[in-house]
C-alpha cells in the first residue's frame, strides 16, 4: 500500500486507478448507452444544445428487435457458435496429446519439434491469409464453416500445446511410473492416471482458445463471403454498413450482444483465463 | 510347491495386450501416434500455405488465373511501389509507440493493480475486458466515439475547454495515425498489466522490505529491487505483443481502412487491399513475404536480448 499521508493516497493510488478503469471500460458504456438510445437523439450534433451524451431518458430496445428480426444476427451467433466450440474442441484434442508427447517422452527430434510448433506460435495470421485462401479454394472449402473450423487450430494448437506442456512438466513422474509398476499400458496411464489430473489446464487453454476464436476476424473475412455464412465480427462490421451508412444503433447493438458470449465464459472463469494468459507468455 | 512358473502372467491383473498395445508401449511410435494430428494440421494450413505464398510470389496469379513464372518482378515492383514503403513505415512507427506506451501504463497499472484495496479481484476481472471482448467490436464503438458529428470525444474536449471547433480524428492524415495508436494501446494495456501483474506477485514482499529497512525510497526499490526482476517477464511480453502489433489488421480495418491516402496503411492492409481487394494474389503474397524478413530480425534481435537476461 502507498505509504503516507491520505492525500498521497489519492494522489498516487485511487485517483491514477479510477481513471484507467473509467478509460478501459468508457467504450463499453458507450455501447451500451448507444443500443438504448433512440435514433432521434443518437444523431444530434455533439455541440447541439441539448446533446445528452451519457443518459437518455427515453430508453429504447428498438435497435436491438431490428438487429434480431431484420438481420441475420441469430445465424451469425449459431455460425460462431459452432466453429468456435469446434475448432477449440480439435485445438484442446490435437494439443492435448502432442503436449503429453513433448513434455513426458524421449523420442529424436522432440526439441526440434518443439521449437518448430514454438515458431508457429509466433507466425501471425496476417502473415499466411493470402496463400492460405488460394489453398481453402483449392480444397473447395470456400464459403463453408469448415475453412475455418480446420485453419483457426493453426493458431490454437500451438497455444494449447504449449500449455498443456507447462502442466504436464508440473505433474510429479512418480505418478504415472506407479501406475505403470501396477500394470497400466503407457496408453492407459497417460488417459486414466495423468490427463484427468490435467483438467485444470485443459479448461484454461479451452476457454482461451473458445476466445481466440471468437474474436477471430481476417480468415472469417477473407474465407467466407455468403452473408448466412459470417461469423459475427465480419458479420456486424459488413452488413450492418449499407452503402456508407452506418446504422449506430444497430451496429452497437451487435457489438454489444456478440460480445455477450464471450464476456459470459470469461466471467465464469476469470481464474482460468488469467492462467492461461499468463502462462502463455511464461518461457 | 506346486507352482508353475508358466502360469503366471508378467504382472498380475495385467489383460492381454494386443499388437497395437505393444506398438504403443514403445516410447517413439507413441510419440509419432500423439503428434501426428498436431504434425497433418500444422503442416497443412502453416507449412503449406508458407511454401505456396513463396510459390505465388514469382508467379503473376490473379484470383482464377493460375499464373506463369516471373522471377523476382514482383519483389521489384513492391520495392518501388511508394505505397509500400508507406506501410512498412506505418508498421515500424506503430508498432513502436504502441509498445512504448503500452508497457509504460501497463507497468503502472500493474503496480497500482498489486496493492491490497477493496475489490481488487473484480477490478482486475473488469480491467482485462478491452482484451476480451472482440476486438473488431471494441473498435466500432470507438469509431463511433470518433465519428466526426457526434463525437463524445470532441463533446468532452469541447465542454473542459481543451478545444473550440471540431476535430474530424478519422479524417485528417496525422490525426488517423494517432487515433489507431490510441486504441491499440487502449486495447494492449489491460494485457500487458495482468501479465506484469502476475509477474510482480512472484517477487517476495521480503525482498521489498529489506530495502526499506536499509533506506530505499519508493522509487529506488523498484528501480533496484522490482525492475531486474520483472526483467525476463517482461521481455517476453513484449516478444509477444511486437509480433502481434506488427501485424496489425483488425484494428486498422475497420478504423480506417488505411486511409485517409494510405495515411494508416499497415502491411497487412496493404496485403489485403492488394490480395483480395484487388485479386492479385501474387502481388499480394509478395507484400506478405517481403515483411517476413523484418519480422523475423525483429524476433531474432528480441529472443537474443531474452536470451542474455535471462543468463545473467
């Protein structure tokens, strides 16, 4: 604690600390106030003179009926839904064994194959999009949830391995060499004696990598181009724009609810997400 | 004693094991078992695509078109392009002074953060937010926040007296470059304090208090004390937060779209406006790979500097 008198206190503590959460958090009260606000008042000049710009007195949940009934949000949600659940479901399966491999066996090559996931750890998406579209259209994936449900473990698994890598390392070997002195198959130990000991972590890389997905925007945006078939980041940033107009209320409003899901899991599990987010940056 | 040896099995409650157990129980074909999945994926969409971007860059490629070999023209081409050489500027400047500025205000609030205070647990869970939430959504509503008529920004500017007529943030070239800085960082912070925070935590209180017993002022201890310490955490963080910075898209696309005259282009824009905007996938995949390299030393420079700190 800031040591001193009071007025040391406020100065270098609660008042420093207020304004970062009131600068980190404004944009999402912004949102928020924007999806209830009706449009009469949303565009009014900032130096009108009755420009109310942090209330509204009269609440309204206009853009957010027009968002559900005359777009096709709902399928956004369902499609992100599903690739998300999907891709984290392959990332957490494929890490899960290749970090149990890397961190508990001797085989030649494991260092080198460990830096070389590490590397692909590093490679942004930005780096691979265009080629990797040629490859998607080759394969006839195009416009399908599929691209996406196969290209976006490329940069889960690395994550999830990498993890998964950091837990096992922390799991005492003695645990499964007693299972193996009383019988167990290397197979049997690993998936009886050892992974149900590593929930914890696979919980962590899961809901990091639901999140990542989630979030997730230029393969969704170069991928897919059918409107039914977006994701709800290229969705609300698309279609919600007709022509060079910008409808706030509704694209507030999905911004708002597309971010619903996410926010969901995280307040569940704001331990594990911390975990696994600094774990990702431990060498 | 009666007792037949042959009898007994190995272990006892040991089932039989098949051929596929027995191949399992050797340590490399188990290995080659757990990592194949990972190996066909990575390979796949990683490798693959990496050698095919090589491929397509000295070729002429358009969308449909497959192309006819063209040696290093297009490397030619980027290196004149003006545009180009814009961007590459764009994401050094960018990814510079995001970082600095994110590290500078994530220390702080990671520091403020490490205070005992009431509700610390639901500050820390409602700091990391901006991280969360995605990021394309974030930014709507920032741009929304810079629209030119009804910006809030100006309203509050305006009503402290910081400013008499209206700053159009998206429009004006200078201005464009600043705002996306802007949010960056809003959107960085939360990431760098939690990181930093968790590594302030593992820095024992003892350490801090023996400096004060001998005399350390506040900001001594953590120049001396905290500082060498947070170090190699540190470094790591930035690694990961340069990569990530430098190849920017989101954030820039739906802020901008790299306008106003390429005053915002990032590389990745530029790709992407040339790639797919335009259809030249060659061109485009050059653009790619020609930033590679700098991406590259950039990482080499980072893990090299991690390297020594963390040997010392």
């Amino acid at each position: 604690m800031i040591e001193g008198a009071i007025w040391r206190r406020w100065v270098f503590f609660y008042f420093p600390l207020t304004a970062f959460i009131v600068a980190l958090l404004f944009p999402f009260y912004w949102m928020l106030v924007t999806t209830v606000r009706p449009d009469s008042e949303l565009y009014r000049p900032w130096n009108a003179p009755n420009y109310t710009p942090f209330w509204t007195l009269h609440p309204t949940l206009e853009h957010v009926r027009d968002l559900l009934t005359e777009t096709l949000f709902g399928t956004w949600m369902l499609n992100t839904m599903i690739i998300s659940l999907a891709a984290t479901a392959i990332s957490l399966f494929c890490g899960l064994l290749a970090g149990y491999a890397l961190s508990r066996l001797k085989f030649p090559f494991a260092g080198s194959l460990g830096t070389m996931i590490f590397i692909t750890y590093l490679v942004p998406q930005t780096l691979l999009f265009i080629p990797l579209a040629d490859i998607i259209r080759n394969f006839r994936l195009g416009d399908s949830p599929w691209a996406l449900i196969l290209t976006y473990p490329t940069f889960l698994i690395p994550f999830c391995t990498w993890l998964m890598m950091g837990y096992f390392k922390s799991i005492p070997k003695e645990l499964e060499e007693c299972a193996r002195i009383d019988g167990a198959t290397r197979w049997r130990a690993m998936v009886y004696i050892i992974f149900p000991i590593a929930v914890p972590g696979i919980l962590s890389a899961g809901i990091f990598a639901f999140t990542l997905s989630w979030n997730e925007f230029i393969y969704a945006l170069v991928f897919l181009s059918s409107p039914d078939e977006k994701t709800v980041p290229v969705g609300v940033t698309s279609e919600l724009v007709r022509g060079d107009v910008f409808y706030w209320g509704e694209l507030m409003a999905g911004a708002l609810l597309g971010s619903i899901p996410v926010a969901f899991v995280y307040s569940f599990f704001v331990e594990h997400y911390v975990a696994s987010l600094t774990g990702s940056v431990k060498g | 004693m009666t007792f037949t040896y042959a009898a007994v099995r190995p272990y006892a409650g040991t089932p039989r094991r098949g051929p596929l157990t027995r191949l399992l129980e050797d340590e490399r074909w188990l290995a080659a078992t757990l990592l194949l999945p990972t190996v066909v994926l990575l390979g796949l969409f990683i490798a693959y695509p990496f050698v095919k971007g090589v491929e397509l860059s000295v070729t002429d490629a358009k969308v449909g078109v497959p192309g006819h070999f063209v040696g290093l023209q297009n490397f030619a081409d980027v290196w004149n392009d003006g545009i180009f050489r814009v961007a590459v500027w764009n994401t050094c400047l960018y990814t510079v002074v995001t970082t600095i500025f994110k590290l500078a205000l994530g220390l702080w609030l990671a520091l403020l953060l490490n205070n005992n205070f009431k509700g610390k647990a639901f500050t820390r869970a409602f700091i990391l937010l901006p991280f969360i939430i995605p990021t394309v959504l974030s930014t709507l509503a920032w741009k929304w926040m810079f629209d030119p008529t009804f910006s809030v920004i100006n309203y509050l500017l305006f009503q402290l007296g910081i400013i008499h007529s209206r700053i159009n943030w998206l429009g004006d070239p200078h201005l464009a470059l600043i705002s996306v800085i802007i949010v960056n960082v809003w959107r960085g912070v939360p990431f760098y304090a939690i990181s930093l925070l968790a590594g302030l935590q593992t820095i024992s209180p003892e350490l801090h208090e023996a400096a004060a017993i001998d005399g350390a002022r506040a900001w001594q201890r953590f120049r001396h004390v905290t500082w060498p310490l947070l170090l190699p955490v540190t470094l790591v963080i930035v690694l990961f937060s340069v990569i990530q910075t430098f190849a920017d898209f989101q954030l820039v696309y739906v802020l901008t779209g790299g306008g106003p005259a390429n005053a915002t282009q990032l590389f990745a824009t530029y790709a992407y406006q040339i790639g797919i905007g335009t259809g030249l996938l060659s061109q485009g995949a050059t653009i790619s790979l020609a930033v590679f390299p700098v991406l590259l030393l950039v990482v080499i420079v980072q893990l090299l500097y991690i390297r020594r700190v963390e040997t010392h």
